[in-house]
C-alpha cells in the first residue's frame, strides 16, 4: 500500500479541478468585463456621432443666421436710403422748381418703413406707413365705443393717433437719429423712421437665443452624461478641443499637450471635409475593478483556505503526533515481556552448555530489542543528547548492521572523523542509519554495494550513505521523507520521514539525498554540528 502516492493523486486531481474552476471564472468574468467595456465604447461613439451633428447643425443655422441678418441689414441700408431720398424730395417739392419729374418719381418710390414727420420741437405734423396703427386703433375704438356715431369715433381716432405717435418718437429715436429736411423759406422739420425688418430683426434674435439655449443643453446633456466615462473629443490637425467632459480641460483654448490627453484608448472618427476628430477616454473606475476583482477574490479565498489549512492541519498534525506516541509506548510496553521471557529462556540454555557462540548472538539480538523497545519508549520525549565520538556511534551501527544483511552486499564503514564529537542520542542516531541502510539493501535487491562514510567538513560532521541500487528519479528527490512515501509494495512508507524528524527535530541538524543516479550512486547525508 503506498498511501503517499494516493495523496499525492488526490492533490493533483483537486489541484487540477481548482485550477479550472479559477480559468473558468477568470473566462466568464473577462466575458462580462468585454461586454461592458465594449458597451462603454460605444457610448463613446454615439456621444461623439451626436458631438459631430451638433457641429453641423450649428454650423448651418449659424450659415443660415448670418445670410439672414446680411438680407435684414441690406434692408435696414435701403430703408434709410429711400427715407433720405424721401426727405430730399419734400425739400425739393417746397421750392420752385421747373421740373418736379424726379420729386414725383421719388415720392412714388416712396420707402415702406413708417415714418412721423414732426417740426423742430418735435410736434407731430403727418405720418407715413403706419396702417398697423390706425387698424389697431380702429379695432380699439370699434371695440369699446360700439354704438358711437362717426363723428365721436373720429375725434377719438384722432386724438388716439396723435397719442401714440408722440410715444412712438422716443422709441424710435433710440433706432435711428431722425433726419432734418430744410423746407422752404427756411422752415425745418424732422422725419423720424422706423425700420421696416424691426419685428423681423428681433424674431431673428429670439430665435437665436431659442438656438444657442438649445445647443446649450444639448452641451450639457452630452457633458453631464452620468454613463459617460472620461473623454476629450479634439481635431487631429488644430489638436484643439471640439468636446469633453473632464473640467481640467474646460479653460484650455489652445492646443492639448499629448502628456494631458488619457493614455488609455482613442477612437478615430470622420468629421467630413478632410478632416478627423480623435476621441481619447479612459475606461470607468469599475470596469478596472472589475477586471482586477477576481484575482482579489481568487486571492483572498485562497489565503483563507491557506491558514484553514495550516490550522486544520496543525491539529490533524497534533492528534497524529499523540496517536503515534501512544502507539509507540505501548508497543514498548508490550515487547517488555517476551524480551524478559527471551532474557530467561537465554540464561537457560547457557546453563545447559549450549554452544557459547550461539547464545552469545542471542543476547545481541535480546541487546537490539531492548534497544528497539528503549527507541519507541523515548518517542514523544525530549530526547537527550550526549557529547559522543560520532565515529564509534556510526560504526558500532554499521558492525550490528554488517552480520544481518546478505553477503552478497559489499558493506564498508569509512572515517575520516574519529576523535571528533557531536551531540547526539545514541539509541535514536543508530535507528536513522539502520532506517537508510535498509533502505539501501532493498535498493540494491540484496546484491550490490553500500558505504557508510563519516567525514569533517568546517565546523560540521557528515555522515554520507551510498549505495548503487536502482536510485530515486529525480521528480522524487524531495518527496521521499514524506510520510507515505514508499517504492515497496508493502510497507508505510515512515521509516525515512521519521529518520528526518529525529535528525531535524532531535539533532538540529539537516538529512537529504545529495544525488541519486540510477546503477550508479545515491548518496543520503546526514549533517550534525562538532562539539
């Protein structure tokens, strides 16, 4: 049973299936991200599609306006001029003349602005061109006088005309200076005018108030378009702002650096003529967080797993360290008896005369089982360690070692340290390398080579085990003190994570296999600190 490889199964299948569980979630959120993103884009394209038709309708009625206010001041320019000429043929009617043909041509030409003639203290004398007037005071008179006889009616008439054009001299002096005509014998009057295109001049103007208010909110509801991201709309030749909504651009009038324009994304768009506009924008704050959150999230969750796991695995850890303890004592516990039992049973045959030699080796292995039973007994203690000649610790192990392994194996014990010490526990040390050399003789399958080598190096002491037994791939390396970890097909799979811990923990000192070539070498080293 290898159960190190069964978890590791296990891993890789839940790390597999999480892996896909992120893309797919990375894949559906990058989705919607896209389809927002390129929803904002084309808001983008349809603010500056409307940017470019309220260009154009401004620019045509702005074409249309000044063809207009050019017609109404021609006007305006003839009203004056055929008033003038009016004025200078009553100058011309007051004097003897002997031909009044052009006076009779001027005065048939006659100029349609309204016009009150009045004497030099600007009393009314006659009026021209004012039937609005007189309807409307007609109107007025027939509306409130309705069973008024005609005599009354035009008393009140006139006196209402006379009224009203005295009103009207201040107002329409404010238009235009009246003109002075010399009359004959040096008599003077004034003619005052009003022109013709007035009411149409201040429609005109209404209307383009009406306009510029229009195109202003038009403005303002393009600017103000709360599901607008930040965009400047400027032409690609003058590099002058056409529109934006970002108000650090809104008191610029020349020309934008490119350093201020958003570096994000731009779109080209076909002002006619030529000419092209370059729109640049940033996406929306929460497009970027959205793009980034599932990376957050990913993160956090796992970080949350990450320390869910550490604590549960601190526990498990715990409870498994307690488990073995218990296990480990009571199998102490139980292998006291029989080893008491062997103890007697050896003392018996020796006192029958059996064969020294035989109960001699009998006692090593009643020695070794006391020493496996002393092991398991002192695990889940502190162990104590002893200033020790790591020498003799080492080769005791490899002379025990030596008589029980096949002798088709070369087995060797080289030192190159002896008087030098470490701190060590003796019973614990000797079962690490009993742990490794067995491994070694499975490695080799009971024929072949193994060395057991300890050797100074600096301040530290190296206990080097190679055997060239069939070795440990190289994806392995840093598996094989794993618990679990095995290439037999029987057995837990502990021996070598618990020669770590003891070296690790215990020792404080270090233990990995520094090379491993199939046939060759494999090499374990056990590193301790001199004393």
């Amino acid at each position: 049973m290898n159960l190190y490889h069964k978890k590791q199964r296990w891993k890789i299948a839940l790390l597999g299936a999480a892996i896909l569980l992120v893309v797919a979630s990375i894949w559906f959120s990058y989705r919607i991200v896209n389809k927002v993103q390129q929803r904002e884009v084309e808001r983008i394209e349809q603010w500056a599609e409307s940017v470019k038709r309220k260009s154009e309708l401004v620019n045509l009625t702005n074409r249309a306006f000044e063809e207009l206010t050019a017609a109404l001041s021609e006007i305006q320019i003839r009203d004056f001029k055929t008033v003038e000429m009016w004025a200078l043929a009553i100058e011309e009617a007051n004097r003897p003349l002997d031909d009044y043909s052009f006076v009779v041509r001027i005065l048939g030409e006659v100029s349609t602005a309204p016009m009150i003639v009045t004497d030099m203290n600007e009393n009314v004398v006659s009026s021209y061109n004012v039937s609005a007037l007189d309807t409307a005071i007609s109107r007025f008179i027939r509306t409130t006088f309705p069973t008024a006889n005609r005599a009354f009616r035009d008393s009140v008439f006139t006196v209402a005309k006379a009224d009203s054009l005295e009103s009207y001299l201040p107002v329409w002096r404010k238009n235009h200076q009246p003109i002075e005509m010399d009359l004959y014998r040096s008599e003077k009057q004034k003619v005052f005018y009003f022109d013709s295109v007035f009411f149409k001049n201040e429609k005109l103007a209404e209307l383009r108030n009406s306009r510029d208010s229009l195109v202003d909110a038009f403005s303002n509801e393009l600017v103000n378009n709360e599901f607008l991201v930040p965009v400047v709309f400027i032409h690609s030749d003058t590099r002058r702002i056409i529109s934006t909504n970002m108000p650090e651009f809104d008191s610029l009038t020349g020309p934008v650096p490119d350093a201020r324009l958003p570096q994000s994304d731009s779109i080209v768009v076909d002002l006619g003529g030529n000419s092209k506009g370059i729109i640049y924008f940033e996406h929306s704050p929460e497009l970027i967080q959205m793009k980034y959150f599932p990376f957050v999230q990913f993160f956090m969750i796992g970080l949350f797993i990450l320390i869910a796991y550490l604590v549960f695995s601190t526990f498990r850890k715990a409870e498994q360290d307690q488990v073995w303890v218990g296990m480990a004592k009571e199998t102490a516990h139980q292998l006291g008896t029989p080893i008491s039992s062997l103890m007697a049973w050896n003392e018996l045959l020796a006192a029958q005369g059996v064969d020294k030699s035989i109960t001699s080796e009998i006692e090593k292995d009643i020695d070794r089982l006391n020493t496996v039973t002393n092991r398991f007994s002192k695990i889940g203690s502190d162990a104590v360690l002893e200033s020790i000649e790591l020498a003799g610790i080492v080769g005791k192990a490899c002379d025990y070692l030596r008589r029980r392994i096949s002798s088709k194996i070369e087995f060797t014990f080289v030192s190159e340290a002896d008087g030098l010490h470490a701190m060590v526990n003796p019973a614990l040390l000797e079962w690490v390398i009993e742990n490794i050399v067995k491994n070694a003789v499975d490695a080799t399958e009971g024929a072949g080579k193994i060395q057991v080598r300890v050797h100074p190096f600096e301040d530290e002491l190296w206990i080097d085990i190679t055997d060239n037994g069939k070795g440990i791939p190289a994806n392995k390396l840093k598996t094989v003190f794993q618990p679990g970890y095995t290439t037999k097909k029987r057995g837990w799979g502990l021996g070598l994570s618990l020669a770590k811990r003891i070296v690790d923990d215990f020792h404080k000192g270090k233990i990995a296999v520094i090379k491993s070539e199939p046939g060759i070498a494999t090499t374990f080293r056990i590193t301790l600190k001199q004393v």
